[in-house]
C-alpha cells in the first residue's frame, strides 16, 4: 500500500467515524428531534413518530456500524501485516 492510499484510508475512516458521532445512543433526543423537525409534515416523519422506539434502534445500528466501519477503514491504512486469504 503506497503512502497516498495509506493517507486516503485514513482520512475516509476518521470521516466515517466522525459521521457516526452524530447518531451517537448518547445524542439519541437531540437526532431523533432533528428528524422529527426536519421529516415532521412527511410519510417518513410520521412514522418516525409513530415508531419512535424503531426509528432509536435504528439511528443506533447505523451508529455501531459506521463507527466499526470507520475503525476498520483505519485499521486496513495503518496495518503493516496484511491478512492473506485461505
């Protein structure tokens, strides 16, 4: 892996982790407002409402995986053993 690959690979998983920070469990009332408040006259804000314990487990799937996402875009631009296939 070259140097600008390394870096590129870096840069795109602190993107996917700091992505991920916004639909943090912890920031769980303050997204699911923003969603409400932006989809709020639409199909998808009504079932936002509606399903308000879905739309939470949701936001906190796409957290998890993006933010393992993110380490593993990290963790294949820093590693120096590459895994060899089976």
């Amino acid at each position: 892996m070259t140097e600008v690959e390394s870096s590129h690979g870096k840069k795109r998983g602190i993107i996917w982790i700091a992505a991920s920070f916004l639909f943090c469990p912890c920031h769980l009332p303050f997204t699911l407002t923003l969603l409400l408040t932006i989809l709020g006259g639409g199909t998808i804000g009504i079932l936002v409402r509606n399903n308000i314990i879905l739309a939470g487990i949701l936001v906190t799937l796409i957290w998890a995986v993006g933010t393992w996402y993110g380490f593993r875009q990290l963790n294949r631009a820093t590693c120096s053993i590459k895994p060899t296939k089976k």
